[in-house]
C-alpha cells in the first residue's frame, strides 16, 4: 500500500465512503468531499484507473475496482481506528481527532497500527 501518495490514498477513501451513501460516485462527490477542484479529481482518477484502482471514462461514474476496495477499505479503516484510538485512549475531542486522523494514516506504521489495536483490545476487556 505505501506505492500509493497520502494524496491518492485520499481520493480511493473518499470514494469508498460516497459509495457507501450512495449507488453512483460523480467527480463532483470526490471534488466536494476533499474541497479540490474538479480539474484535480480527473488526473488523479487517471492516475488510479492506469494503477488499476478505479474505472473512469469522460464523464462517467467512478467505481472502484476489486484491488481499490481492498486497499480502500484498509485505508478507511486504520482512519477508523486511528480515531478510535484518539478519542477512547487519549481523550482527544472528537473533531480534533477526526482530523489527526486523517493527517496520521498516511504514516503510521502497521506495527504501531497493531500496537493500537491490542491496546484498544486490551482495554475493552478491561485488561489495561
């Protein structure tokens, strides 16, 4: 998953989640769920049609493929987590934590995401 930019990783989470509220995804969705510019959203969907991620042709819906679902929904869920992680171990407001979030998925190891998640764990049995 670390071939993909924190920019693109974005754009696949983004369509994941408009897809999960709606049957169609418009490049008009993605524009306004991530505040760029319309422009922006069509490279970048040429960008991951070429890697296999999504099916895009001029003025059509964007579908994520089977790949992109896959790394889509791992991307949205170490966001999950990561939010979770903020608000139930550290107490961090739930704004502040959503956009934290969004800035640390893109770097967060998978060790320390399974760090998390054993703690998280832990503490839901009353463990910790």
């Amino acid at each position: 998953m670390r071939n993909l930019t924190s920019s693109q990783e974005d754009y696949l989470e983004a369509i994941y989640v408009i897809a999960s509220e709606k049957e169609d995804v418009c490049v008009r969705d993605i524009a306004d769920r991530l505040s760029v510019a319309m422009p922006s959203v069509t490279g970048a969907m040429r960008r991951l049609a070429a890697m296999g991620l999504v099916r895009h042709g001029r003025y059509e819906y964007v579908e994520l493929t089977a790949e992109g679902r896959r790394r889509a929904a791992v991307i949205a869920d170490r966001h999950a987590l990561l939010k979770r992680f903020l608000t139930e171990a550290l107490d961090v407001d739930d704004e502040i934590a959503e956009e934290d979030a969004c800035a640390i998925e893109h770097h967060v190891s998978d060790a320390t995401v399974e760090a998390m998640i054993r703690l998280l764990n832990s503490e839901g049995r009353g463990d910790a």
